[in-house]
C-alpha cells in the first residue's frame, strides 16, 4: 500500500470509530433494574399472603425488604413495610404489625409520598376498626377522606372502599356495605386481580346473609368460587366453600351445609392446614 493510501485509510478508519462513538445511545439516566426485582419480590409476596400462605409470604418479604433497602426507594420501603404488617396480623402477631404500620406511615409523611400516606392511614384505620379501637362512624368519615385525596392509586382506593364497607356493615348498613365492595370490585375485577375480586364477594355474601337473603348470598359466593378457580386461590376456596356451609346451617339448610364444609375441609386438607385454624386477624376471615 502506498504512503498515500495508506494514510487515507488511517484517516477513513479514525472519522468510522469516531462516528461510531458518537453514536452510541445515551446512558440511560436511572438503573431501574434492583427496583423491578424489588416489585417482582413484592408480587410473589403478596400473592402468598392472598393465598393463605403467610409463612410464605413473611420468607419472601426478606429479600424484598432487602432490596427494598438496597435501592433506598421510598415507595418500595413503605410498601413492603405494609405487607410486613399486613402478614405478621394475619399470624397473630397484633403488636408488631401495629408497629410495622406505624413505621410504614410514617417514612411515607416524611418522604412526602402523598398518596402513600394517605393508603396507610387506611390501612391504620382498618386496624382500628378491627380492633374496636375506634367507631365505625369515625372510620368511615377519615377514610372517604383519604379516598377523595388519591389521585392515582386505583388499589388504594379499593382498600379504602373496602373499609368503608367494612365499617358500614359493623353499623348494620347493608345496603351501604355492598355498595362500597362494590366499587371495590369494580377495580379489582376490571384490572384483572382476581383474588381480590373473589374476596369483594366473599364480603357481599357476608353482608347479604347478616340482612337475611340466603339466595342472594349463595349467589355472591358462587361467583367468589368462580375467581377464586380462576386465581387457582386454594385458600380462597376452602373459605368461600367454608362460608357456604355456615350461611346454609344458618338457615336451617343442613343437607347443603354439610357438603360444604366436607368441600372446604378437602381443600383445606390439601394446603395441610387445619380447618378449624382462624387463618385472618387482620380482617374478617374469608
């Protein structure tokens, strides 16, 4: 190769690299990727705790505390900080799932998450309601005000609906109560979570029953069932089958209510629990 050409092509060579570099994509201007596993964890998390396996759940909660902690994300941090309350009530462990709320409101206030604050003043106010620590009147006036103040978190409004419910059937509003599952349901049914949705009829049955309509309260469970198969929720069925029986027996319908509760004590059986284990303290058993 001539000197000449040779240097054409050094100069051909440096303009490539160079144009290449220069175009090289930008960096990109967060890493996201501990967070998405983080999310991922948290899933996995909550869906055992939907299912009835608490044990599970509060396992899995360490590695998304973990990362949690590791990306320093306060939404992630609260989040996770509200499941740990949610798991350890359904154990049994009232005092320190108070206090894991307690922790989870307050890094939301502090952080300035809005929304996240207002969901766990929701979730604190469920406690009180459960817990009679506070009238069902009182919760329901804070909670319709923490659910005018979301904006974005279609979940949180759910749960607060579901407080409101909650709080509306322990006053003996039933007509009131199935309305607020109902707006529960609507988003939980519409976005696809279904052993939400199960649960949102699970509570309309309870409420049909407490105001006498044995029908209507069949009815409701038998759709429960339907999400609950659809979810492949085992603990969900053996309580919807379980709630089955007792609304039958109520009404003197003891033929059905046997079968029910021989339906919900195989299924029960097939997680190797026991039937007769009270397996929700944070709300009312399903």
């Amino acid at each position: 190769m001539r000197l000449k050409d040779y240097s054409t092509f050094i100069i051909l060579f440096i303009f490539i690299v160079f144009c290449s570099c220069s175009s090289a994509p930008k960096r990109p201007a967060q890493i996201v990727t501990m967070r998405q596993m983080a999310e991922e964890q948290l899933l996995l998390v909550n869906a055992a705790a939907d299912q009835g396996d608490f044990d599970r759940a509060l396992a899995l909660l360490v590695e998304a505390r973990r990362l949690a902690a590791s990306t320093d994300d306060p939404s992630l941090r609260v989040r996770t900080k509200l499941a740990e309350g949610n798991i350890l009530a359904e154990l049994g462990r009232g005092e320190e799932a108070s206090a894991a709320w307690d922790k989870a409101r307050a890094e939301a206030e502090t952080s300035a998450q809005t929304e996240l604050a207002a969901l766990t003043r929701i979730y604190l106010a469920r406690n009180a309601l459960l817990t009679k620590e506070a009238p069902p009147n009182e919760v329901k006036a804070s909670v319709n005000r923490e659910i005018a103040s979301i904006k974005n978190d279609r979940l949180a409004v759910a749960l607060g609906w579901t407080v409101v419910g909650l709080a509306e059937k322990e006053i003996g509003g039933f007509s009131a109560a199935e309305a607020a599952f109902k707006k529960a349901l609507d988003i939980h049914a519409k976005d696809n979570y279904l052993e939400q949705a199960a649960y949102d009829w699970y509570l309309i049955a309870s409420t049909r029953s407490l105001s006498g309509n044995h029908d209507s309260a069949i009815s409701a469970l038998e759709t429960a069932l339907e999400f609950d198969r659809r979810a492949e929720n085992t603990f969900g069925l053996a309580s919807d089958w379980r709630l089955i029986g007792d609304i039958h027996q109520k009404f003197g319908k003891n033929a059905e209510a046997a079968a029910a509760f021989t339906r919900s004590n195989e299924i029960f059986a097939s997680m190797g629990r026991n039937p007769s284990d009270d397996f929700s303290q944070a709300e009312p058993a399903r």
